[in-house]
C-alpha cells in the first residue's frame, strides 16, 4: 500500500509539469498581451519605444522557452512571481480568495453529502425521487472564519446552501444507483434471511459497499468548486478563485492565471491521490501493488 501511494505521488511531478507546460503555451497562443491591454486606450499617445521598456521589466521580451523555465524554476521555490496588471504578489492576490472559495466548496460539499446520502438512500428503498426546495444580502467584505464565526457563517451559508443543493442531486442520484446495485446482491439477500435488522444491513453492509462511486463524484465535484463558481461567486458578491480567473482572463495577466491554473490543477490531482487511498479504507478487498 505505502509503495503504491509512494508510486502514486510521484506520478502527481510529471502530471503537473504537463499541465504547467500546456498552460503556458496555450496562453502564448492567445494575441495580444498585458502590455497592449493596458495601454490600449492611449494608442496614440504611447510610443513604441515605452510598450517595449514595459514589456522588457515585466520579462515578456524575453525567449519564450527562457520565460517557461524561469517560471518553472519559481515554482518549485513555491515563488509564482507577481502580477503582471496589479504589480502585487500573486501569493497575496490567491491567499483571501483561496480561503473564502475554500470554504465555500467545503461547506457546499458537507450540504450537498448531508442532503445527497439520506435522500440516495432513501430513493432507493423507496423508489422514489425527492425534490427539496430552498433571502439574504450580499457581503461587502469577506470575514474570515477565525476572525468572527458567526459573521462569516452568516456571510457563506446562502452560497454554500445554493450550490451544495445543485451539487447534492448528482450525488444523490449516485448514491440511489449505488444502493440499488448493493442491495441486489447475494449477501444481503443472505443477511435478510438470516434476521438482521434493516438499519443494520444499511449502515454495515450496504451503505460502506455503496460509498466508493459516491466517494468519486463528490471528490471530483470538491475539486471543481475551487476554481468553478463563478457564476455563484457574482451572484453572491464573493471575491473569489473563480471571479479571479475572469480578471486575469480579462487583463492577459499571464503570471497570475497560470498560478491559478496551476493551483486547481493541483487540487485536482490531491484530491485523486487521496481517493486512492481512502478506497481502500472503505473496501478491504482493494490491494494495491
């Protein structure tokens, strides 16, 4: 198990060398740059020779393969540079907006996990599908969830409360299609037949057996929410990971959207490497060599 896990982590390097490389080139591809963006209202009145001098302090003049791999060489010091529009860290510009998306992905995924596995199962033993139906003002300024609870839970139950509720009925479903197929096999049937109380089948038997794609999808579905609500992030008024990949879309700001992309990468491959591990947990017939 630790030898596979082991094999597994470093599988995660090239991967994420992949995606670095990927990213970097596609963002290339893109015409036009930060430098033209901001300069694109005074045409006229900037000359050549000053794009060039922005282009020459921010590195953009340089061989593409030499911004590559100087780039590179910044992120295994975990130093992703600073933001080509705002000049300011890209550390800090990520840190508060990790932490409220953050937040709201975990709250929305403990929501939707909460609703999602009482309802499967329940539709499964009753044939049946539910529907839940779920006022609040938007936050000025996110308050982080040590400085005071109560605000901050005040501030992200609504958003989390919408898109765990989405995000619950494809867990749901999952979970009902999982217990199904469980519930149709030998040795429920068997422990049916022995006398065993049906909570007991459910909780013992059924439900742990039933867990593992239920486990996939919420993963996955964790995963994407770091870096995929922007629609709810405008909606509710949040500044988070998502509102910030439109920015950095919307300024070419090169540096910045390839930290994030490199950052929801990453979630993305975290989350996997666990998967693997708690699947074992959750079957023991899973060996890994």
């Amino acid at each position: 198990m630790a030898k596979y896990l082991l094999k597994r982590f470093f599988l995660m390097l090239p991967t994420l060398f992949g995606v670095a490389l990927v990213t970097f080139v596609l963002i290339r591809v893109i015409p036009g740059d930060v430098v033209e963006l901001r300069y694109s209202g005074d045409r006229g009145a900037v000359s050549q020779e000053v794009i060039d001098q922005e282009r020459h302090r921010i590195g953009l003049d340089q061989p593409v393969w030499r911004q590559f791999f100087t780039w590179l060489a910044g992120i295994v010091r975990l130093d992703f540079g600073t933001s080509m529009w705002t000049g300011a860290p890209i550390l800090q510009e990520i840190k508060l907006r990790f932490a409220l998306s953050l937040q709201v992905a975990i709250m929305a995924t403990i929501v939707a996990v909460v609703l999602a596995i009482p309802l499967g199962v329940l539709a499964a033993l009753k044939h049946l599908f539910l529907l839940i139906v779920f006022k609040w003002l938007p936050p000025m300024v996110y308050t982080p969830f040590w400085v005071s609870p109560r605000q901050n839970l005040a501030q992200l139950i609504w958003p989390a409360l919408a898109v765990g509720y989405r995000y619950s009925a494809v867990a749901t479903r999952m979970t009902r299609s999982a217990m199904l197929e469980v519930l149709r096999e030998d040795y429920i049937r068997t422990a049916r037949a022995k006398g065993l109380v049906q909570n007991l089948i459910l909780s013992r038997h059924a439900l742990k057996n039933a867990m593992l794609p239920v486990l996939t999808v919420v993963a996955i579905e964790f995963a994407f929410l770091i870096g995929g609500l922007v629609v709810t992030e405008q909606v509710f008024n949040l500044n988070g990971i998502g509102l910030l990949f439109v920015q950095a879309v919307a300024h070419r700001d090169y540096t910045l959207l390839q930290a994030l992309v490199m950052l929801v990468a990453g979630m993305f491959i975290l989350v996997n490497f666990l998967m693997d591990a708690a699947y074992a947990w959750l079957d023991p017939r899973i060996r890994y060599r």
